[in-house]
C-alpha cells in the first residue's frame, strides 16, 4: 500500500530534523536536491592537505565521499542534530568512521563543545534556515575556527524558497545581502558571495515548475 504524502508543514518539519522512515526518504531526496549546491561550496572550500573540517548538518552523509576525492588527507567532523541522520551517515561511511578519518557527533550548533580553535574551515548546506538564533549559532562557529580559518553557508534565496509552500512553516529566510550582513555582524570579515540558477524543476508537491537561485558565502576569521 502506498504511503499518504506529507503535508507541507510535515515535510518542513522533516528537513528542520529528519527522523524515523519519513525523516530517511527526506534525506534521500535532500541527496538530490542539494547537489548543486554541494558542488558550488566544494569549489568555495578549496580544500588542502592536512584541513580539519567541521560540516553542520551532514544529513545521510551522501556527500562526504565527495570531500576525499580529490585523495587530499583531511579530518572531517559532522554535527547533525538528527539522531536517524547521524546512524545512517555511520552507516554509509564505515570504513572512514572506522578509519578515523571521519568523526560523527550528535548535536547542536549553538550548544557544540568541540575545543576553540579545532577547525580550519567550517560548511553547511541548507542549515541557516533553521538556526533559531543565527547569532548563537555563528558565534559557536567562530569560536572553534582557527584563526584565518574559513565558513562557507550554502542557502537558496528568500524569493526564491518562497515557491516551495514548505518553507512557510519554521523556516527563517534571507537574501544574499542578509545573509552577508549576518556574517559580517557576528564576527566574519571579507564575506564572498557566488550566486547561481538552478535549472527549472517540477516542486516537490507536483505543483508547479520551480527554478532556485543558490547562494553560497566564504567568510573568514580574523
């Protein structure tokens, strides 16, 4: 039998914290629909040998293999805040969590306790929207940053999300500029901004053609 369809609020709800059986389907259509935006913070992280890398919000974990592949040696950490996200991401990247070259924590931004200083960049995709205070949250990120070290946020813009009726329910949305100002106004300098359309698709509902604009924003910390 087949499995009644999320309302839009349940689907927010999912991409907020994704759990049980509904909360993997999200992560596995998250694995689709963020791969742009993957692709464009890859690039933005210019990653080096010896990097100690933060992400927040790792999801499945789909997309740590991605950072490797370049064979560049790097210690990559995940905080996710879902319990179902963090044991599948294990399951999915055994042989590193094995290895020790991957780290997966449950967790907070805001409430992390990782030592100042630990990490040489840090990422996150599709995660400010859900940061209930922004500042909390990036004054943690500042904190466990090496001096000169570097964040990337990867978001959608504001009048772009606003096609997706989900994004409606609990999610805080931002124009470049906000997002810019954000970062500036919690201890970021040199903030780097790259825009760019996504291809139009069908939203996820069947309703309509959407076609998102994708931002992503380099800061560093002084």
């Amino acid at each position: 039998m087949e499995k009644p369809s999320m309302t839009a609020e349940e689907v927010a709800s999912q991409l907020r914290r994704p759990e049980g059986e509904n909360g993997l389907r999200v992560g596995t259509a998250m694995n689709k629909s963020n791969a742009a935006l993957y692709k464009m913070v890859l690039g933005l992280l210019e990653i080096k040998p010896g990097e100690r890398i933060l992400e927040i919000g790792f999801g499945n974990g789909h997309f740590i293999p991605a950072l490797f592949e370049r064979g560049t040696p790097i210690r990559y950490t995940g905080l996710d805040m879902s319990e179902t996200m963090v044991a599948e991401a294990i399951r999915e990247n055994q042989a590193r969590v094995a290895d020790g070259s991957v780290e997966l924590y449950l967790g907070r931004t805001e409430e992390m306790q990782f030592a100042a200083g630990a990490f040489t960049k840090v990422f996150a995709v599709n995660v400010l929207y859900f940061w209930d205070e922004p500042a909390l949250a990036l004054n943690a990120i500042h904190r466990v940053l090496d001096t000169g070290g570097e964040l990337v946020l990867a978001i959608r813009s504001r009048e772009t999300m606003q096609q997706l009726s989900f994004s409606s329910h609990g999610f805080t949305l931002y124009s470049a500029e906000e997002a810019k100002a954000l970062l500036e106004a919690n201890g970021f300098r040199d903030i780097e901004v790259k825009t760019g359309m996504e291809a139009p698709r069908m939203s996820s509902d069947g309703s309509t053609m959407v076609e998102l604009e994708n931002i992503c924003l380099r800061g560093i910390k002084f």
